[in-house]
C-alpha cells in the first residue's frame, strides 16, 4: 500500500487535473453519449496522454461500451480503467539486475534528475544488502562528481571518478573493473546530460554502451532514460533521440509530483515502446517509486 498512498500525495497535482476533471466527468455523466467520449478524449489529450493515445483509448471505450452494453457511470468508469491500465502494463517493468555485477546507464538531458535517480535508486539497493559501485560518468559538469559523491556517501556505496574533463567512457571502463575486482553487486553509471553538443552526447552514450556491451557482454544491463514529467510533449521528443543513440530498457519519469499533467505516462510508454520503470515523486530518498500500473489507474482514478 505504501506505494499506492505515495503516488496518491505525489500526484496531488496530477490529479487536481485529469483525475477531478475525470470525476467530474462521472458525477454529471448523463449518458454514453458523442458528447461524453469527445469530452473525454480532449480532457486525456489535455492531460499530455497524447493525441494518438487519447483517441485510440477513447474509441476502445466506446467500443467496449457498445459491445458490453455497458451504461451505468460506474462500469464505464471501470472499463476506462482497464483500457488505460493496458496501455501502460507491461511484462518488463521490472529491473533485471540479478548477475553480479550488473550494471544501469542512467541518461537523459541536464536537469532532469538523473543523479538524484541514481542516488536514490544506491539507497535502495544498499538497503537490500547489495554491494553498489556509483561510476561518476558525467565529468562535464564540475560538481556532478562532487553531487555524486554525496549520495555515495549516503547510500554507503562505492565510487569511481575521474578528474573534470576525462574522458567519462573511461571511468565506466575503470568502474567495471573496479566492479570485478571487488565483487560489487550492481554498477549505476551517471552520464552528462549536456555537452558541447548534441551529438557529442549521443556519440559518447554510444561509446559507453560499446565499452558496457565488450566489458560485461553477459551481464544484465539496464539503459534507463530519465524524462522530467513536467516538461510534457517535449521530453518525448528528446527521448526519441537517446534511444537512437543507446537503445533503452526503460523510462524513469521524474518530478511528477511538480506537474498537473500526468497523463505522459501513456504516451511515454506508446510512443517509445518502452517500459516506464520508476516515477520520480519528489525530491526524498524515498519519493523514487516502483512503477505499478494498476495502482497509478487505480490512483488517477480515484
Ligand atoms: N520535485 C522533484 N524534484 C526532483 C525529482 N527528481 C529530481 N528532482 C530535482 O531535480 C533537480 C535536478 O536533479 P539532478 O539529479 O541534479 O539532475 P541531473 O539530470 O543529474 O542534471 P545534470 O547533472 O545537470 O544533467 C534537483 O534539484 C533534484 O532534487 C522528483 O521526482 N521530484
Ligand atoms: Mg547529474
């Protein structure tokens, strides 16, 4: 239940938005009707759901709706559940991390909450009683090794850095022999998320993922993109990007306690293919969340 009442304190604002509106919508439901599914499929599109998967849902509904027979406010309301719960129900949610060592490349561009991720995500496995190597692979930002550190240092885990301006494939290559070496349990990989440009990034995210791919060629490997909720539609098109670059296993979508518009979720998980693994809800150790799909429905919903 943890996870379910946290979601439900982060997503206060997300669900001011879609969730009241949609409540809204069934406490003065009149009926089934073109009204109440163009109603609905705008509040979605509103709600950064996506105009594909705004109206893919909203024409699923209203066929489960003709089909079943469906007209009381509360089946509807239950079918729409179901509907968005497969959207973004996935088989591989979970974080595959069971070789020792195992690693996760945490990219996504500055700001968006990536080291705080990988601080968070430390504690987590530390508090398992797994052994964790940090790699301070972004040593374009002076402080990032600093910022990393700290959370080391918090989460009682290993850390590998380079001076500023090394070359950062280099501290992933150094991490994972340090790995080896020590028989730690999991590797977690910092990257900048900015810089000289752009291609610049995504070659040296391409570097890395060569150097992962030869070092540990039998090893788990997660390649997590970290989008920031709050910057809606455009964070898709940067994800696109990334994944071009590294391929990706899966989504980490941050500061969604910060945004009313929650719905990006769907999209996320449609238009990238791509599993979301864990929400960011807020600036705390513990605000970094498993994602559970019938639970985030269950708590939009409510
Ligand atoms: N409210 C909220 N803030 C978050 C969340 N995740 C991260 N932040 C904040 O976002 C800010 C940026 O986080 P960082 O972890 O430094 O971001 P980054 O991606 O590593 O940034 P660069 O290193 O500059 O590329 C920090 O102030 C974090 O505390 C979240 O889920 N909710
Ligand atoms: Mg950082």
């Amino acid at each position: 239940m943890a996870f379910f009442n946290k979601i439900l304190e982060g997503l206060s604002k997300t669900k001011k938005n879609i969730s009241n509106q949609l409540t809204g919508m069934f406490d003065s439901f009149t009926g089934a009707n073109d009204e109440f599914f163009d109603e609905l499929e705008e509040l979605l599109i509103l709600a950064d759901v996506g105009v594909e998967v705004s109206t893919d849902v909203t024409e699923q509904l209203r066929e489960t709706v003709k089909q079943n027979g469906l007209r009381g406010s509360e089946e509807i309301r239950q079918a729409l559940a179901n509907i968005l719960e497969e959207v973004i129900d996935r088989p591989d949610q979970k974080l595959k991390t069971s070789t020792k060592p195992s690693i996760i490349l945490v990219i996504g561009v500055n700001g968006v909450g990536k080291t705080t991720t990988i601080g968070k995500l430390a504690m987590k496995f530390t508090g398992d009683g797994k052994k964790v190597l940090l790699a301070a692979g972004d040593t374009f930002r002076a402080a990032a090794a600093e910022q990393l550190t700290i959370w080391s240092e918090r989460a009682n885990a290993d850390i590998v850095k380079h001076g500023e301006g090394s070359d950062p494939a280099s501290v992933i290559f150094d991490s994972i022999s340090a790995a080896k070496a020590r028989g730690a349990d999991i590797i977690i990989c910092d990257t900048a998320g900015r810089l000289h440009n752009k291609q610049n990034l995504m070659n040296e995210l391409a570097k890395i993922n060569r150097i992962i791919d030869r070092e540990l060629t039998d090893a788990d490997k997660e390649v997590l993109l970290v989008i920031d909720a709050t910057t809606g539609q455009n964070g898709l098109i940067q994800a696109k990007e990334f994944k071009k670059a590294t391929g990706l296993t899966g989504i980490v979508l941050t500061k969604l306690d910060g945004t009313a518009k929650g719905g990006i979720v769907f999209a996320v998980t449609k238009e990238l293919d791509v599993p979301v693994k864990f929400i960011g809800v807020g600036e705390q150790a513990d605000d970094l969340q498993e994602f559970q799909a019938h639970d985030f429905v269950k708590a939009l919903l409510q």
